[in-house]
C-alpha cells in the first residue's frame, strides 16, 4: 500500500516537474490555494491576482470534492512538499537518525499554527490584492523555475522545512501548512474514513505507531478526525487487517484490498474532472467595464500577445479607455483570460458607436507615455492584425517590451496629452490614452 502511494506521489511529482521544466507549463495555475488566495479579489472585482487564473478555482473544488470523500488524502498523495518531506524522514529513519515523536497535547497545540498562518496570509492577500507571500513560498520556488519575485527566504523555508522532516514526520503538514487549514472542515465531514473492528484488532497499536498524524488509531472505531491523511499506513502495519481488524471505506466489505484502488480512483476522478471543467466552462480571470450595456450590445474576441497577468490586462483596459481620436465612446466590457504566450481577449461594445476595427486601432496605435515622457507602441499585438506590415507591432519604439508598465498594479492615472512644441509625430492619432 505504501509503495502503491509513494508511486503515485512519484508520477505527480514527474508530472509537474515535467510540465514546469519540459513543456514550459504555468503550474502555479493549478495550485489549490491560489484559488483560496484569489477568491476575494475575484468575488469582489472579477479579477484573479497576479498571474493566476479562474483554473486555480476548478481544482481548489476538485481537491474540496476529494477532500469531502477522501479526507486529507490530497496531502498524502499528491502535494509535492508532503511527498519529499516524508520520503526525507524515510532517508532519515534509514541512515539511523532517530525520530523526534511529538504527540498529545503538544501536537494539538502545534496544529492550530497553521490556522494562524492562513490567517495572516489571508489577511495581508486580500487586503492588497497581491500574492504578497510568494516570494517565501519554497513550493513556487520549484514550480516558477526560480520566478522573478522568489526571495532568498523561499529557500531558507525550503532548508527549515527539509532539515526538521529528517528528526520529525511531516512537521510542515501537521503544523504549518495553511491549506491544511483549509481542507480541515472538509475533512472533518469526510465521507471515507478508517474503521475498526474491535472484535477482530489484538490491540497491539501497530496502527497507532505507524500514524504519521498522531492519531491513536487503536482507541478508536472510526477515524474521523481532520487531520487524517487516508494515507493508510495504520492499515499497513496492522497485523490484523486480512482479518478485517482495519480498513478504509464503507463499514462494508470489510476489506483493505480495494480500498486504496478505490481512493486514488477518486482522486484523480476529481483531479482530471476539475482539469476538464476548466477547459468546458472557462471563466475569465479579469473582467471590467465601463458604462451601461446597451440593449444589442456586439463581442469580438481577440487572441493577444503581452497579456500575461492582471496588471496587463489592466493595461489594456487603460489603451481602451484612452481619451484621444482613438477613444472608444459608449459601453465597454473586457473579459481576459491573461497567461504566457497568446491571451484571450473577448470585449463587448456598443455596435451603434464603435466598431471592430476602431478597437483594435485603439489597443495598438501609438500612445503619448507621460512617465517616460516619450510616444511608444503599444505593447499589445493582436494575432492576425497587422495594418501596417510593420510584423512585430508590439514593440516599443526603443525595443522595450514592458514600457509603461510602471503603472501597473493599481488604478492607472490619467495620461494627459503631450506638451506643445513635440515632434510633429506627436500629433498622429492615439498620443494619449486616459480619462
Ligand atoms: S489514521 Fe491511518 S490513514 Fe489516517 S493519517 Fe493515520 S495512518 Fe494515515
Ligand atoms: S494495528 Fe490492527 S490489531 Fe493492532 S491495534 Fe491497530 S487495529 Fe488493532
């Protein structure tokens, strides 16, 4: 059973190793508590933060569902820190080093820590809006390849986390860990859990000793506690379980035999179901409007390159929203869907004012930078539109891609219309988008 688990905390681990460093894939999109960190911003603005997108919802409900019929056995199987943390304490256990057991009162004590770090993680997120913690988080260390806002504290977290799961069993899972904290009133009304059967167990406490939460197994019926794990290992060491002394599931069959088939049959049942959810219903990661909807209102969508995180997107909304010849009148509504590579962009117009054409101009025409204090390209390209034959219209003018973006991350200002006495290119059409 354990070898069973340690494969498939294996196969995941290459899987997204694989995807991150082979294929060049966003894992961070696919992180559960992105979706937790996001979920004010988005209910209240419509937008995701920073660079993740509305997939990172479809697998935080993929993981609760899982978490609802399996327990924590998200923790056990497939999260990448609790695999190396224990395979690090089996090194250990190996080579001798003894284990550090704490239990009781000092363990329960320890495991409200996490709520705390929820907590302030949760606080300082939301508050600005901003993964502000993602920098310290060894886990988007390894699946950024190093990202540009990893600190060095990342992986002063990473060398705690390592050297305390040598003398202890997964202290990071048990104590700190803030999703734990998350998935805890989902476990707690788990449907699958472990059982006993008194008449059948020796009361050896082979099950309790085995138990990398501390749960006493062995005075127990039923396991109902959040903190399990499903991962099985009591059943494993039990000397009893082919008597039906212990096992996972339902209170019948009494058998361990299929349980564990059973339970990875559920989670990845709910890993691929929430993959594909997100691909059949995408919802936009930024949404924002301007104006009231007319009664016919009329979309384009759009396949744009530099639309990579909200910050864009919100930058884009800013070239729609310029105040010069190119200014778009009537309702606006811009609903992206912002990652590396091609973005998709879909906006919503009133057809009796603008038209297609104009709001492509508008996002690609020249603008009067008023940070810079210089006329720039726009970053944006749109695929497949290319008035001038210019080929690489994204371009800023001295080869700066991310020109102008000193504004992003907060409500852009207005950009006034540049002084007298500029370069007669300066009076060409789209000098100064704003209010
Ligand atoms: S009770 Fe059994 S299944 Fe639950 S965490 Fe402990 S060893 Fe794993
Ligand atoms: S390991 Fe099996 S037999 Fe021993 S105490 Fe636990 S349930 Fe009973």
């Amino acid at each position: 059973m354990k070898k069973t688990r340690h494969a498939v905390q294996l196969a995941f681990l290459a899987l997204t190793l694989g995807a991150v460093y082979l294929v060049g894939a966003n894992a961070e999109r696919w992180c559960p508590f992105g979706g937790v960190e996001a979920l004010y911003t988005y209910a209240r603005e419509g937008n995701m933060i920073c660079s993740l997108g509305t997939s990172n919802f479809y697998i935080l409900g993929g993981v609760v569902l899982m978490t609802l019929l399996a327990r924590r056995a998200f923790c056990s199987y497939l999260c990448p820190i609790g695999a190396i943390s224990e395979w690090l304490r089996g090194l250990a256990r190996r080579l001798g080093v003894p284990e550090l057991r704490v239990s009781g009162a000092a363990d329960r004590v320890l495991g409200l820590l996490k709520y705390g770090v929820l907590g302030v993680i949760l606080y300082f997120t939301w508050r600005a809006g901003e993964l502000l913690f993602r920098g310290f988080d060894p886990c988007y260390a390894l699946i950024s390849r190093h990202g540009a806002d990893i600190s060095f504290w990342a992986y002063v977290v990473a060398g705690t986390i390592a050297v305390a799961s040598l003398f202890v069993t997964l202290p990071f899972c048990r104590w700190f860990c803030p999703f734990a904290a998350v998935l805890h009133p989902f476990s707690a009304v788990g449907l699958g859990r472990i059982r006993r059967d008194e008449a059948a167990c020796t009361a050896c406490r082979a099950c309790a000793k085995a138990c990398p939460m501390a749960i006493p197994v062995d005075r127990l019926v039923q396991v109902t506690v959040p903190r399990c794990t499903s991962c099985m290992n009591c059943v494993d060491a039990c000397p009893s379980a082919d008597r039906g002394a212990l096992w996972w599931g339902p209170a019948a069959p009494r058998s361990w035999k299929w349980s564990q088939a059973a339970l990875i049959a559920i989670l990845l049942f709910c890993a691929t179901g929430a993959v594909a959810a997100s691909y059949v219903f995408p919802m936009p990661s930024f949404v924002k409007t301007r104006g009231t909807p007319p009664e016919q209102p009329a979309t384009v969508e759009l396949r744009m390159s530099n639309v990579h995180c909200r910050g864009r997107a919100n930058y884009l909304f800013y070239f729609l929203n310029r105040d010069d010849e190119l200014r778009l009148p009537g309702y606006l509504k811009v609903e992206a869907w912002p990652g590396p590579g091609t973005a998709d962009v879909r906006i919503t117009y009133d057809p009796a004012k603008t038209d297609e054409e104009a709001i492509k101009q508008a996002i690609t025409e020249l603008y009067y930078n008023d940070f810079h204090k210089r006329l720039e390209h726009s970053p944006f390209q749109i695929e497949g539109y290319d008035p001038l034959g210019l080929g690489r219209p994204g371009l800023d003018l001295d080869g700066d891609p991310d020109a102008g973006l000193d504004f992003l991350g907060g409500d852009l200002p207005p950009m006034p219309a540049p002084p007298q006495g500029k370069p007669s290119e300066a009076q060409r059409p789209g000098m100064g988008p704003g209010e």
